[in-house]
C-alpha cells in the first residue's frame, strides 16, 4: 500500500538518504553539501526553504519529492518548481513516483496554481517517457550555474 505524506522533522534522517540515494543514482553523490543540520534548519524551521513529500510503501521510506515556490513575471503567477523526485531501488514499478507527482498536483490545485515545473538530465530516457506519460512535456533551455563562491 502506497502513502503519501508530508515530511516532518522526525524524516530528516531518511531524507538525507534519500538525497544521498538519487545523487548516487545519477552518479553526482561528490555534488551533494547539505548535511542533515541543514536538512532540519532549512526545511523545518518556521519559514521553510523547501517542501517534501515521503512516499511510503508497506510503511517503508520508498522515494519522495521535494519542492520550493516561484513566481513568474513573464506569467503573473506563483508556481511550484519540482526539484527531486526519487524512488529507492527495489520500490520502483509500483506507481510510486505517479503518486509522488499526483499528490503535487493536488497540493497545486488546492493553492490555485497551474504550472509545475523542473529538469531532467537528457540522457534520462525513463524518467522523460514518464513525465510524458503524465502530460509534462520537454522545453529546450539551457541552463546555467554561476557560483559565487568560487569567484571570490
């Protein structure tokens, strides 16, 4: 049985490796610099930086989504910006991540916003034929990084 539900500061554990997990299966685990102090200070204090859903399978941590708000200028509107979705090894193949998306969808409904939005690696066929699958579709833009900190 699958259920949806919003973290909580007892998750911070599990999160971490859930972070720690998606890395690793996207081969980026060296990018990864959150520690679990952050984890509990940005996304559980009074004005959280982030949002996430835990999906859990059979009351096992199966996968999550995590998320933040944005507002486009271009478009007048708030709208959600998707920035993981992972499901564990093991969990995938039980409708897990639909219902991760599905429950993202809701919470948009219920606060009258229309878009979602987030990135996929191109070579990640799997993920690319299940965003279409849900309607989503694919935008070509580049994307770039400007770190600070290494200009300094």
């Amino acid at each position: 049985m699958i259920k949806i539900r919003e973290a909580t500061k007892d998750d911070v554990d599990a999160l971490y490796d859930l972070i720690i997990g998606i890395a690793k299966f996207h081969n980026q685990e060296e990018f990864v610099i959150i520690d679990k102090k952050e984890i509990l200070r940005a996304g559980f204090s009074d004005q959280p930086k982030f949002e996430v859903l835990i999906a859990e399978f059979n009351n096992e941590i199966a996968g999550y989504l995590s998320y933040t708000w944005n507002y486009s200028i271009w478009n007048g509107c708030e709208y959600m910006i998707l920035d993981d979705l992972f499901v564990k090894n093991g969990y995938r193949g039980h409708k897990i991540g639909l219902n991760l998306m599905q429950q993202a969808k809701e919470i948009c409904n219920k606060k009258g916003i229309n878009l979602i939005r987030w990135e996929v690696q191109k070579d990640n066929q799997k993920a690319i034929e299940f965003y279409n699958r849900l309607g989503a579709t694919m935008k070509e833009k580049g994307i770039f990084k400007w770190n600070l900190k290494e200009l300094s």
